[in-house]
C-alpha cells in the first residue's frame, strides 16, 4: 500500500523512507488557526484534517497527516512568525524541559478506515547566550519551537526523553505499529 504524505515538512519527506513503503508527498491545504487549548486534542484535530484533505485527492493508498507543537507550561508554542517571535520562543525554551506533541491520522483513502493517535517526547535544552539564540534565531522558522534537533551545528538540545523521530516531526514507530497491525501492510 502507498503512504500519501500529506505534508509540506523536508523532515517528514525524509523520515517517511523509514516505513520502507511506496509513498508520494501531497501538500495538503488546511486552516492550522484552531483554538483548541489541550495540545492532544489539538495535534489530533490537525492531523486528522490535512489527512483528509488528502483523502480528496486520492482514491487508493493511506493518508497520512501529522502535526507537531512544541509545548512549556501549559503554553502550546507553534511556529514562529518571524526572526523576533523565533527569538522570544528560544529565550523561553533556553535551558527548560518541555514537551512535543505531534498527532497522526492514517486513513484508508478506499475504505474510510482510520487511526488517530499521538506521541509525545520529552527535551531539555541547554542553556544558551542571548548572542546565540540570535544567530540561530532566523533559521527554523518553519519549525514548532523555533528549533531544529536534527541539524547538526544546533546545540539547543541536551537530552531526549523519548522517541528522537518525534521531536524531528513523525512519530516513525508509533506510526510503522498502527500501518502494520490496523490495516494489515
């Protein structure tokens, strides 16, 4: 069966390989302005509408919309706006644990059939000079917390509690276990 990455993210175009399954990537075209203040509810809620938009468009293969938010104090933290917004969200990430949440939907594009589910991973970052966060501030600004664990000169992250592959945007185990034993791939 083909995975329809439903996804604008580099990231999860790279991670998506990790299934070893036929996949295209499809932009879907979804409204991420929801009010929903309980960070499962809404990284669900998102997945699961950028997997049905992809449903539109397909009518074989398995939809896969995926969310991810960043999330300290009870405070969801998205993407940053700008350079000055990707400031203010690492000086408030620097040196704290936090929490990512990202969100799955699977739908069976010829039969309806879906799984909606989440994982979450916990990280705490290293404390950082104001002249640091700077310099780094203008590159991840399509990235939930304004950080990036993957890229190699980023020194944000100390420690991983969790699944790593979370962190990056796509919950690979989690979502590998709901493929093989819901839809029998």
């Amino acid at each position: 069966m083909r995975i329809i990455l439903c996804s604008s993210s580099q990231r999860r175009k790279e991670l998506v390989k990790k299934f070893r399954l036929p996949y295209i990537v499809y932009q879907p075209d979804v409204d991420e302005n929801i009010k929903i203040n309980d960070p499962i509810k809404l990284v669900k809620k998102l997945a699961l509408l950028k997997a049905l938009d992809g449903t539109k468009c397909f009518s074989k293969g398995l939809a896969l919309g995926v969310d991810t938010i960043v999330v300290l104090n009870r405070e969801i933290i998205g993407k940053p706006k700008n350079s000055s917004d990707a400031i203010r969200i690492l000086n408030k990430l620097n040196g704290s644990t936090h929490s990512v949440y990202s969100g799955f939907a699977l739908i069976d594009c010829a039969t309806g059939k879906a799984v909606i589910d989440y994982d979450v991973t916990k990280v705490k970052m290293h404390r950082l000079s104001r002249e640091r966060i700077k310099s780094l501030s203008s590159k991840h600004q399509d990235k939930a917390g304004a950080y990036a664990v993957q890229e190699k000169d980023d020194c944000f992250v100390e420690k991983i509690y969790g699944d790593y592959d979370n962190v990056v945007g796509l919950p690979v185990k989690k979502i590998k276990r709901a493929i093989y034993l819901k839809f029998s791939v």
